[in-house]
C-alpha cells in the first residue's frame, strides 16, 4: 500500500502552493464589485453568497490541511478528503450550479452529490482531529451538541429527512433558485444535515449499529417516495421555465440512482451490525 | 382447386357438427359456410342496442348503410360489425335490414368505394382483398397456418398416445416439445394481427428484437436445463476443499452475475434504440398527421382533426408516412392496438396518450382493444387500411366533401 | 429402565393436559400452529381445485373459436375469480400455511408467538375465501378482471355488488395474509432455539422472513385501495373520478405496488422449499448460504421499485420506462444466483433422484423458461405489443406454476410423511407429474405462441380466420392433460392414508429440525427444547432426536399449566426470556365470525349492523388484549425452574414489542401508500382543483396536535421513568394522559365537525377526510389502550413485576404523534407551498 510515513516534502511543498493560494483568493475577492449587493433582497444576480460559500469551504480545507500538518491522518484520509474537497468545488462552482439554473434534473444531481456523495466520503476520511488540531478546543465546544445528535442516527435522519421535503416543496424550492442567498442555505442544510447523518451512520457503534440500519432503510424508502412522485408528476413543480421531462428525470436520479448508495450502505451497515453482535457473543461464551 | 376446398371443409365443418346441438333451427337453413352462425345474434343484438347510444346521426347511418351496399368490403373478415350480416356475397343487400331496429353506426365511409378506386392501382391490395375474400367465404383462417394444422393434430396425437402408452415418457416429453417446436417453425407467422408479421416500422423492430431475443434465451435455456442434468448425474463423492471453491466460484460469480448482467447489457444495448425508434419523437420532417382515437364501451370514435373527418371502428393511413393516434377513452380504459404496425397504447379518460404508426405498405390492419373494458371487450376490433398517398388524398377529399355536404 | 420410561410416559401426558388439542366443537379453539398450518393447506386446495375447476371451464370456452358454451358475462366471472382465487385464496394462503407448519419446527420453537392471531388469520382466511365464492353461487362474482382497474369498477360501469364482492373479500382475506405475515416475522425475529444465530438459520427461514416482511409491506398499499375504492363505489368518494379530481392510474399505481412483490411473496416461499430439499437430496449443505441470503434480500429489495413495469403502457414518461425496464431485469440478478447455487450444490454434491427432486427438475425447467420470458417482457418495446395478451398470460403461469406450484408439489411429497407418518407412493407421483409436465406445456408452451400471433387476454371468444384457432384447441386440451395430473397427485393423497406404508424416522435424511419432532409431530413439537449450534442440526448431531424426546434438553417441564418457549436474541439467538404461549381460546373465533358479518354487512349496505358488529368486535377485541400478560387465564404464577430466566411479560423485552413494532411498519405502510396517493393526485390528476378556502382550519388543528403532543410526551417520559422501575404514581398518570388525550380527541372531532369538507364532490377534500379519520383511529386507539393500561394497573396486572405491557403501548404514541404533524404538513403547509399548475 501507499502510505508516507513522514511526509515533510509533501507538507513543504504544500505550504508554498497554499501561500499562493491565500494570496490569490484574497486578491480576487478584494478586487469584486459584487461586495456592494445588498444580501437577501436580491434578485440572484448577487455573486456575493457564492464568494462567501467559496470562503467557507476554502478556509474548511485550509483548516483540515494545516490540522493534517499537525497531526498527519494518514494517506488515504488525506486523499480522500483532498477528493471530497474537488467534489465539493466542482459541485457548487462547476457547470452543474449554471445548469441547475434551467434544469430540475441538474439541479437534482446537484443536490444528489450533497446528500449521497460529499458527506459520506467526508465521513469516511475522519477529518475531526485535523480540525481539532487547527482550531482547538473551540471546536470541540462548538461540535458538542452536533456530536449527540450523531448518537441518534434516527433523530438524524429525521432532521435530514425534513430538509430535503422542506426545501423540494414547490415555493421554498423556487425561492432557493431566484435568491442566491437562500441557495447557499438550502445546500449548507443539505450538506450539514446529510453529514450528520453519513455520521451516524458509517460510524455507528455496536450501540447505534441496529438503529443505523433501519434509519438508512427510512431515508431510502423517503427519498425513493419523493423521486417517485417527481417521476411521475405531470403538473410542472418548480415554475414552467422548467421542463417536464427534466423534472422527470431528476425524480429518477433520486429515486434510482440516489438509492443505491443507501441501498449499498445499508447492507454494508447490515452486515457490520450482523458482525459486531456475532463477535461479541462469541467473546461472551469463551469468558 | 378442389383439393383445397377439400381441406378447407375439414376443418370448420367437423366443428360445426359438434356446435349443431346448440343451433337454432331457424338459421339451419343458412349456408353451412357461415361458421359465424354459431355465435348467438342476440348477443350481437345486445351489442348493437348498446352502441345506438353513439352520436352518429340516424339519417346520417341510413345513408351510409345504402353506400355500404354496393359490394363486399374487404374488411368483411375481421371486422366484426359486419360479422351479423347474414350473407356478404350477396350484392343487393342492404346491411341496415339485417339488424332491424338496432340502428348500428356506420361511419362516414365506405371501403367498397377505396376498393373501387384500388383496383387499378394497387396490385398488393388486390391480392389482400382476394385472399380475404376467400377466408370470408369459407370461414377458416388464413391458408399459412392452415397448411399445417392438421398434419400437427396428426402427429400430436401420435405422440400423446405413445406417451400415454409407454414407460419411458421424459424421452416423449422431449420430442413432443420438439414436435411443438417444429410446428412453430413451419407455421407461418401470418395472421391478420400476428406480431410477427409486421408492417409498420415499429412492429417491424418488435418482430426482430422478439427473434432475436427467442435465440439468444433458448441458448441460454438450453445451457442452464443441460447443466442442470449434468449437475443430476450419480457421482461418487462429494467434492471438498479446492475443487468445491471452484465449482463455486464459477458457478455463483459466472452464472449468478456475469451471465445475467451481461445478458442484460446486451438487450439494453439493442432495445433502447429500438424503443427510440417506436416512440413519437418530434421527426425530422414535421408532417405528422394527427388523428384522434377515442375509445367506448365497445367501439373505436375517429376523428381527423384537420380534415374534420369522423370513423367509426375504421382508420384511414397513408403508407410510408408516420401518423400519430393520440388515444384517449370516454368512458372506462381501453388500449388501441394494432399489432401489424405498432405495440399497444392505453386509452385513459383524462389523458391523451400518442402512439405513432407508420405502415411500410398499404393493406388493411387488424386491431383489437387490449385492455379489459367490460361486457364485450372480446369484440371491440377496428381496422386500419393503409393506401398510397394518391389514393389516400382521393378518400380524404371524398370524406371531406361529403361531411359538408352532410353538415349543410 | 422401565422406570425412567414410565416417567418419560408421565412428562409426555403431562404436556399432552397442557398442550393437547380438543375435539369436537371445541376444536374450533385450538390455537396449535401444527393444526392451523395443516387447516391453511387444506382449505387453500379445496380453493386451488374450484380455481383449477374455473380454468377448465375457460379453456372449454376458448377451445373452438365463437363457441357458445359460456356467456360472455360467466367467462368474465370466471377469468376474475380464478386470478383472485388463485393469487389470494391458494398461493399465498398455502405458501403461509405451510410456513406456519414448518417453521416453528424448523427454529426449535413449541409454537408461533401470537397463537391466537393465528387462528384469527385462518378463520378470516376461510370467511373471506367463502365470501368470494358465494358470489360466484350468486351468479354476481366480479367481472372486471383480478387487478380491478377504475374506472371500469368505479359505479356508473359496474352499478352491481360484483366489484364490492372482490374488494371486501380480498380485504377480508388480507387481514388474515397479514396478521399472519407479522407473526411470522416475529416468531423467527425470538423464538429460535438457543444459539440458532441468524447465520445459522434454515435457508426456508430466511425466505419465509423475507417473505413476511414483504406482506407486511406489500399488501397495505392494496388494502388502502380497496378501502377506497370502496369508498368511492359506496359513499361517491371520487378518488378514481376524473371528472371531480381524481385519477384512475392511481389505483393501477396502489395496486402494482402490491402486485408486483405479490409475485415474489409467492416465489420466495417456494424457493425456499426448494433450497430446503435440494441439499438434502445432494447430501451436503447448500453452497454459497451467505450469497443466497443477500440474493433473497435483494430480491425484496428490488421487487418494491419494479411495479411501473406492468404499466408500460399507460403512457408513463419513457425515461422512468427505461429505467424501470432495467431495474426490473435486474432481477434477474438474485434470482439468477440462487438458481447457480443451487447447481453448484448439485454439481459438488451426490444427488439422489427420488420423487420431489423430479418435481424440482420440473419446477426448474418451466421456471427458468418464465423468467427468460420475465426477461423478454421488460424489454419496453416488446412488451409494448404483447402486454395484456396471450403470451403474458403464458408467462404468469410459468412463472407462477413454475415458481410456485412445481416447487410446492415436491415439497408436498417431501413433507408428506411429517404430516401423515405415511409415504406417498413413488410410482403415481412419477405419473402424476410426467401428466401435469406434459400437460401444463402443452397449454402454456403454446399460448406464447398465440400471443404473439396477436390473440389479447381476458376475451370469452375470437373470431375463426384469424390464426388462433389451432393453438387455442392446443392449449385447451394440454389443460385437460394437466388437470389428469392433478387428479392423481389427488388420488396419491387420499390413497395414501390408507395404503401409505409407514415412514420410518427421517425418511430422506433431511438435516433441519422440523425431523427431529415425531412423525406426525404431537402439538408440543419437541419434549425439551435443544440448542442449535449449527445449520444442520441432524447431521452434526445424529441422535438427537432420542435426547429430545428423552427430555434431555431444556425446558422439559410443564406442570406448572403454561406453555413455555425459548425467547431468544433475534441476532445471536442467546437465550432472553422464557415466552409463554396463550392457551385455546373462543375469542380469536368470534372475533373472526363478527369481522365476517361486519363485512358482509358492509356489502350489503346495512349500517346499523355494521356499526352492531364493530361495537362486538371492539368488545371481543378488548376482552382478548384482557386476557394477556399477568392475566390469571395467560400465566397463572411466575415461578420458574431455577436457573432458568424471567417470563417475558416480567421483562421489558417480550415479543408484543416486536409485534407492535412490525404492526406498525404495516400501518406505516399504508399510511405512505395514502401519502403517495394524495401528492400523486396534486401532481398528476388533470382536472384537480383544491378549494378556494382551506377546508380545516389551521389554528385548531395546531391546537389538537399539541394537545396530542403534550399527552404523547408525558406518556413517553412515564415510560423512562417505568424503565427505571419508578412506579409509584403509575396509576394517576396514565389517567391524566387518558384525560389529556380526551380533550385532544374531542379537539379533533370539533375540528372535523366545523371544517368545510365536501368529500363526495371533490378528490381532494376527499382524501382529506381519509387522512383526518386515519388520525383520529390513531388518537382513539391511544386514548383506549392508555385507559387499558390504566385500568390493568387497577387491576393488578401491571405492578412493580410486571411493567411490559405500558411500553409497548409507547411505540403506538410516538407513531401517532409523528403521523399526525406529518398530516399536518401535508394537508395544510403542503398547500401553502403549492406553486405548480
């Protein structure tokens, strides 16, 4: 396997290019004119949330790969969130968001990528202590209440399960595409609901294990049904500047194609839960 | 000649005498020919007493039926509103007597005219007709299927007996699925609304994704079935360690998921374009004509919007030339087929579906209601006649002239 | 010597005086899955023989072409009734019954864990059945077809009880498939013999759970259509009616959703008789457990998202055809590895050819052959032209004969000695079958044939000349064939029980437990419950039949009264609790007899005996949840053996949670089905409109939901406290959420009583109403069971002992609180945002 046991090269190198990039973000975002817009008022031509979403994200990273210089995750986290980051950038800066502007199914795979891509792949790289280690203990204060959720994987769900219906239903959803604000919040929900549940659910214990399961099963059967219904829909949903038939296959890509991460993670979870239980009676009878 | 009356009087006459019993002995006088007999006029009776609550005018019908008259239409055969009528060869008369007081629709028009026009033109059509005409008089079914038939009872019953007759039946077995089989092959595929003789491109594409799609599965049929035998076969031991992971792996990994996912592949591969090309995509050239088909409790309404033409349980094509059917229902679900030239659509109160037809010659074309819609659902046919654009802009201009005519 | 067999003699009377079946009129009490299992089979083939009976009469009528001998009104009937009797009346029926049978033997259980709603399930089982039938007698059997489309059923095209017949009697009929579905689940989920952990379960009861969990998903979106369709016939609910609102595809969209994993609810089983015997006759375990076990659950899986491919061609949008055309091949997949490692364990085994491996040669021949033709028909543009004719009609009996019936044959003739003490005879059954082979491909084999030539189904006649008429005089003579075949594997039975030479003990050297038991098994299956360690029980442990009737093993006791089982870990299969079983009881009878009535009552429009029968049902009803638990009549005292566990209804973890919880997902079920429907009307009716002025008010519905919220909350937090083992103010609790509850019940009936619904005029207040009742049964029935709780506390029932029963109630609030806002949402803020058009 490829694994660098002291990656000082790497680090030096990455030091340099980040210094490049700090410089050039900033000198981009002093030298736009669209810091003038006033927020929530208006009409999407606003550039001004997007910068900002871009910030978060970017000063995300900056964090996770800095911490990653204090307390090296290992290659393979480190890879994968390198990745998870490129999604997320090509998500929310590429052609997609300019699609989703016209098209309910781009937009849908938009959305798509948030809720079945990004967070589970960001949970899977394990960023936490990386983030600890640039920020501290504030981090860990701020996280504190996010952290008992992830101990409830059906409460999780639920939270995320009221998202995606609240922000499909026909005038939030329309709202979300004419105001840029409320687009960065309806992703930030997606995305912050969605990593809440990929928590607790890839990383459930032997105690949340059974709960996980079936909150996977809920979310699969929920998200289905709304797919189900955009498939078959005949009235156009989300304003008529949209077309049917794009409509109709955003219902599919979230029913089929969404499903099948769910459908996947669930007997992925299935048989870690199986496992966990077997393990443990055995270890019981050997005492 | 005479052998092939011969034939053709084997068959429905030895069925007729088993029917005898339940024949009235008021239509014994008829002519032994009209298989059609056996079938209770009441109940068409029944059927037509229903349609009169159509919106044809009486007058309008009258005046059809008096047109109707002229000569034996070549729909006579499978069309059903014409199956009461008790003599078709006879000229001089008048359909509308047969059925007094039942006051059946005619729609405004008359094939006897087209055929008229045809004559001259179409060599194809003629011989259709002909051959129609000929399973009119004798009421048997088309000549390709009936060539075969009764050597097939033949052989069929040889094989029952012997089955019946000796111990060693998986051996009969066999050879009666392949005497079955040998009987598909030699039999021909034609019938007047067989899938597997198709005229129109979107049947055409069925047929062959069907042929295509009947070898490659007997393949694989016949590989699982031999394997399995092969499987049966007494062995000495069990097998263990290597040998059974082996056995495993190819047998779960080979035939449970690359068998399958690949078969699937395949047929994705081929049927997707092949359901583009049936689907009523906007084509390059827009001429598409429209005609609308709306289904009753039993019967096909027809209307051609542009030309303002109106049909009853008949439709007018040109060949060669893409026509959508945009199908919806008036009362309960029905589904227009016409297997000669395109799969089936559903007729659903409240929508419009659109199924495209396109005849690749001229002919007429069986259809039938597909869906279960009720009392009569077995008798809700409809045909569909494709003629050349010539002949086919003559009919329209008649039909046209005549509505108005009829309107003023 | 002599001594210990006399004792062992005592102990097998002693459980005979508590387990022992009456005779007489009282056996109409008898709750023993043996004896249910064995009443499923039976009444299940009297209805497949008058389904059999209807078939032949069909294919006398297509024999010829334009024959007379049945009107097209009788064919009607009778090709309706013969798919409802064959789909709800014998092949779900037997396959249930028989797992009834089979699978608390098989899991080293006494009984199935609810054995009353076990009799409840058979005797609405046969009510049902008797009532579908009757219609026939009456000359008025539904004549629409077995998928019952609107608006062909709806009242101006079908103004006769026929259609009322279908719905209330498949209703009624389902009641019985699902209770039936929940207990299996639940007996499989806790009652296996200690250390069966789910890895080592009988592959059958894998498949049966499978298969239970799918009724118990599956057949509520059905139910729900039926109620409204029924609605909609007797009270003008236009669900259905274009004209008001509604949407007929809607009901084609309820009815596949069941339709379709009905197919698999009936393959599953079968399948899994078949992996029971084929190892067996292989000598060696199945290859590849683990893989068919995934293969099963993906089976479930997809079957629920295939449903659009029986409806290619309504006109769904051509990218959901595509689609659904790949999911439904993919299938394929599953169904393909089963098939694989069933030849892998043939191929590395030594098989035997006895008689049930001819029928499982049988079975996979004509069932491979339907699933190729499975295959065919997803293929969109092919299915287009022969959906809905002859060949389709082909392909559901190669699949479904193939699947189900072949499968079940071998597995009659497998189990027949269990049943009986008695084997078959060989010989007839090879006969017998080499019949029904034959027979069942000549009609079949050919009829794919006239298909294709263009002949459509359900049509009592065809015109002569158009090609049709050979392969239909084919297939009505190949039907004759089989039904000889039939006949004899018919006489083989009967013949049987007189000529049968005896069975000697585990007459195949089968390895599950079910042989173990004696042959035909006494109603308490096994003396003393072993441990199950292992897949194959009888081969790894060859006497222990002997130590199981020689009471070696656990719970050997029964002079305490009660009927006794192991509750045990659903995962690891360690052991929890003892559960103790219901004895006979009336209740479950009367219960059934009553909902009979009600039913009938409900066809013939009489409502003040519907409402008479409801008010004696809910008495029965409470009287039966009465007698539970503590109840002196459920289990007199709590002494156990030393060293043994507590009693379950003395812990917080009996198997009433499991069943609450799986009743739950039923209604959960249903309640989505609901959902979909209401969206699917918003988003697809064409001529739906909502009213100008919201019909509920939103403000007092807010006001009822927190008041419901509110008594849910405080019964929630109770139950922690219960948890704790804190129950000194139990009592005055539970009446103060009984009041609370009260109020918010009250609330809800004032709103309903002012709100502005005019449901017989348009779709949407329509549904509104179904989704405002659905709530306030929910409230009700909380209102009721926490007064219930109360009262058993009064009582003594429940007490510082005996806390279970309160928790299992806790799942029914926190369900009706979450239905309830998610109501709220639907019918008052999912308005608001309406923005469509």
């Amino acid at each position: 396997m490829l694994s660098i046991k002291h990656p000082i090269q790497l680090v030096l190198i990455w030091r340099r290019i980040l210094f490049v990039y700090i410089i050039g973000f900033i000198a981009f975002l002093l030298s736009n004119p669209a810091l003038a817009h006033d927020p929530f008022s208006s009409t999407g031509e606003s550039q001004l949330p997007i910068i900002l979403s871009a910030v978060l994200i970017f000063f995300l990273w900056l964090s996770y790969t800095v911490g990653a210089i204090k307390v090296w995750p290992g290659l393979r986290h480190w890879l994968l969130f390198q990745v998870t980051s490129v999604i997320i950038c090509l998500t929310i800066f590429g052609p997609l968001d300019e699609w989703a502007e016209t098209s309910t199914a781009a937009h849908m795979m938009q959305h798509m990528f948030m809720m079945v891509l990004i967070p589970p792949l960001w949970v899977l790289s394990k960023p936490l202590p990386q983030f600890k280690a640039f920020f501290g203990k504030p981090v860990v204060w701020l996280s504190f209440p996010l952290l008992k959720i992830v101990r409830y994987p059906m409460l999780a769900a639920a939270l995320h399960a009221f998202m995606i219906w609240f922000w499909h239903a026909p005038k939030l959803y329309i709202l979300a595409l004419e105001n840029q604000w409320w687009h960065v919040v309806e992703h930030a929900c997606f995305l912050v609901t969605a990593g809440l549940f990929w928590w607790a659910v890839l990383r459930s214990t032997r105690f949340t294990a059974a709960r996980a399961f079936l909150a996977l099963l809920f979310t699969l059967m929920h998200t289905g049904f709304l797919g189900a219904l955009l498939t078959f829909a005949n009235a156009l949903l989300y304003g008529p500047e949209r077309s049917l038939q794009s409509q109709q296959l955003a219902g599919l890509y979230m029913w089929v194609l969404g499903g099948i991460p769910y459908l996947v993670a669930a007997f992925w979870c299935g048989q870690r839960w199986f496992q966990q239980v077997i393990r443990r009676s055995k270890s019981i009878v050997h005492e | 000649m005479q052998k092939k009356d011969l034939r053709l009087n084997i068959n429905p006459n030895a069925i007729l005498i088993n029917k005898l019993a339940s024949h009235d002995a008021g239509q014994k006088n008829q002519s032994t020919s009209q298989y059609r007999n056996v079938e209770a006029p009441g109940q068409y009776l029944c059927c037509w007493v229903l349609d009169t609550q159509q919106p044809v005018q009486a007058s309008e019908r009258k005046h059809h039926d008096r047109k109707n008259s002229v000569a034996p239409g070549a729909n006579q055969a499978t069309n059903f509103t014409h199956c009461n009528q008790v003599n078709q060869t006879k000229q001089s008369r008048n359909a509308a007597q047969d059925r007094p007081g039942t006051n059946k629709p005619k729609s405004g028009t008359s094939p006897e005219r087209i055929t008229g026009i045809q004559v001259g033109q179409i060599g194809c059509y003629q011989s259709d007709q002909r051959r129609d005409r000929e399973v009119n008089q004798h009421w048997v079914k088309r000549m390709a299927c009936n060539r075969h038939s009764t050597d097939y009872v033949l052989l069929a019953h040889s094989t029952l007996l012997s089955i019946l007759g000796k111990e060693q039946w998986s051996r009969k077995i066999i050879s009666t699925l392949l005497l079955i089989f040998i009987f598909f092959l030699t039999s021909g595929c034609k019938g007047p609304q067989s899938t597997l003789d198709p005229a129109g491109i979107g049947a055409s594409a069925a047929s062959f994704l069907w042929w295509f799609m009947c070898i490659f599965f007997s393949i694989v049929f016949i590989g699982v079935v031999a394997l399995w035998f092969y499987a049966m076969r007494p062995k000495e031991k069990t097998l263990k360690g290597y040998e059974l992971a082996k056995v495993t792996r190819r047998m779960i990994i080979g035939g449970g998921l690359l068998l399958p996912t690949i078969s699937i592949l395949i047929l994705i591969a081929l049927g997707i374009p092949i359901g583009n090309r049936m689907m009523p995509f906007a084509s390059s050239n827009d001429d598409v004509m429209a005609i609308h088909v709306v289904g009753h409790q039993w019967w096909w309404e027809v209307w051609y919007p542009k030309e303002r033409i109106r049909l009853i349980n008949e439709i007018h094509i040109p060949a060669n030339h893409p026509v959508d059917i945009h199908a919806s229902s008036a009362d309960v679900i029905h589904s227009f087929w016409v297997p000669r030239l395109n799969g089936k659509i559903d007729m659903i109160p409240g929508h419009t579906n659109i199924l495209r037809l396109q005849a690749q010659k001229t002919g007429q074309y069986r259809g039938q209601c597909a869906e279960f819609c009720g009392l009569w659902h077995a008798k809700m046919v409809l045909d569909v006649f494709a003629h050349t654009p010539e002949t086919f802009q003559l009919w329209i201009e008649e039909n046209k002239a005549r509505n108005s005519n009829e309107s003023l | 010597m002599s001594r210990s067999e006399i004792a062992l003699q005592d102990k097998h009377r002693e459980f005979n005086q508590v387990w022992g079946n009456p005779k007489g009129l009282r056996a109409l009490t008898i709750v023993n899955h043996t004896t249910i299992g064995i009443r499923f089979m039976v009444t299940a083939t009297i209805f497949f023989l008058i389904g059999g009976l209807m078939a032949m009469l069909m294919r006398t009528q297509l024999a010829l072409p334009a024959q007379q001998f049945l009107t097209p009104d009788a064919y009607n009937q009778l090709f309706t009734m013969h798919g409802t009797v064959m789909m709800f009346l014998f092949a779900v029926p037997f396959m249930e019954g028989l797992a009834i049978y089979l699978v608390p033997k098989m899991i080293g259980a006494r009984d199935l864990v609810f054995p009353r709603i076990s009799v409840l399930g058979y005797f609405c089982f046969l009510f049902g059945g008797l009532m579908l039938l009757s219609s026939l007698l009456l000359g008025v059997a539904p004549n629409t077809g077995w998928f019952m489309y609107t608006p062909l059923t709806s009242k101006p095209y079908s103004p006769g009880l026929n259609a009322d017949f279908w719905l209330l009697g498949v209703t009624f009929v389902e009641i019985s498939a699902i209770v039936t579905g929940i207990e299996l689940v639940v007996s499989i989920a806790r009652t296996r013999a200690p250390k069966m952990a789910l890895h080592l379960m009988p592959l059958y009861c894998w498949y049966i759970l499978v298969m239970a969990l799918m009724i118990v998903f599956g057949f509520p979106p059905l139910i729900l259509g039926s109620l409204l369709l029924e609605l909609e016939r007797a009270a003008g609910f236009p669900f259905f009616d274009v004209a008001k609102g509604g949407d007929p595809i809607l009901w084609q969209h309820l009815f596949w959703l069941f339709g379709h994993p009905d197919v698999y609810i009936i393959f599953l089983p079968a399948a899994g008789i078949v992996s029971t015997l084929i190892p067996v006759f292989a000598r060696r375990p199945m290859v590849g457990y683990r893989w068919v076990v995934l293969g099963i659950i993906t089976t479930g899986f997809i079957s629920f998202g295939v449903w659009v491919h029986h409806m290619f061609t309504v006109g769904i949008p051509k990218l959901a055809q595509a689609f659904f055309s790949v999911a439904s091949m993919l299938v394929a997949i599953p169904t393909a590895i089963q098939l694989f490692a069933w030849l892998a364990t043939l191929l590395s085994g030594r098989p035997v050819f006895r008689l049930p491996m001819l029928w499982i040669t049988g079975f996979l021949i004509v069932f491979v052959a339907g699933g190729l033709t499975g295959v065919m028909l997803a293929m969109v543009p092919f299915d287009w032209q022969v959906h809905d004719t002859q060949f389709v009609v082909a392909h559901l009996h190669y699949v479904v004969i193939g699947s189900m019936f072949f499968p079940l044959v071998a597995g009659l003739y497998y189990w027949m000695p269990h049943f009986t003490g008695r084997m078959a005879s060989e010989t007839m059954g090879r006969w017998a079958f080499g019949f029904t082979f034959v027979g069942f491909n000549t009609t079949f084999l050919i009829m794919h044939w006239t298909g294709l030539l263009g002949m459509p189904r359900r049509v009592y006649t065809y015109a002569p000349g158009v090609g049709w008429d050979w392969p239909n005089l084919i297939s009505s003579i190949g039907s004759f064939i089989m039904a000889i075949g039939i006949a004899m594997i018919l006489l083989d039975v009967l013949l049987h029980f007189r000529f049968g030479r005896k069975a000697p003990a585990n007459p195949w050297g089968a390895d599950t437990l079910e042989w173990a038991t004696s042959t035909p098994p006494s109603p308490y299956n096994f003396i003393s419950l072993p441990e199950c360690p292992t897949r194959h029980p009888l081969w790894d442990y060859p006497n222990l039949p002997q130590t199981i009737t020689q009471g070696k093993h656990t719970l050997a006791v029964a002079s305490h009264g009660r009927r006794e089982t192991w509750g045990t870990d659903p995962v690891t299969g360690e052991v929890r609790e003892i559960i103790h079983l219901p004895a006979n009881a009336w209740i479950p009878f009367f219960a059934a007899l009553t909902l009979a009535v009600l039913f009938v009552s409900l066809l013939l429009q009489s409502y003040t005996l519907s409402v008479m029968m409801l008010v004696i049902l809910s008495g029965l009803l409470l009287r039966w949840s009465w007698e539970n638990g503590t109840h002196p009549n459920a289990a007199p005292h709590e002494q156990t053996e030393p060293g043994d566990p507590p009693l379950h209804s003395r812990t917080f973890d009996g198997p009433g949670l499991w069943g609450m919880a799986v009743s739950l997902l039923v209604d959960a079920s249903m309640y989505m089905a609901l959902l979909f429907g209401w969206l699917y009307l918003w988003t697809v009716a064409p001529l739906w409109h909502v009213p100008e002025q919201a019909p509920i008010g939103w403000l007092s519905l807010l006001i009822s939901g927190l008041l419901l919220s509110f008594s849910g909350i405080w019964y929630y937090r109770l139950m922690k406290q219960v948890r704790k083992g804190h129950v000194s103010c139990l009592q005055m609790n539970l009446w103060g959420i009984a009041i609370v509850a009260f109020v918010h019940v009250l609330s809800l009936l004032w709103v309903f009583w002012s709100s502005s619904l005019q449901p017989t005029q348009i779709a949407h207040d329509a549904v509104v109403f179904v989704m405002f009742v659905y709530v306030l049964f929910h409230s009700v029935l909380a209102l009721i069971m926490t007064i219930q709780m109360a009262l058993r506390k009064a009582y003594g029932y429940i007490g510082k002992q005996a806390l279970y029963e309160p928790i299992v109630v806790e799942q029914w609030w926190l369900y009706t609180i979450v239905i309830f806002w998610v109501t709220y949402a639907a019918i008052i803020l999912f308005p608001l945002s309406w923005a469509g058009g």
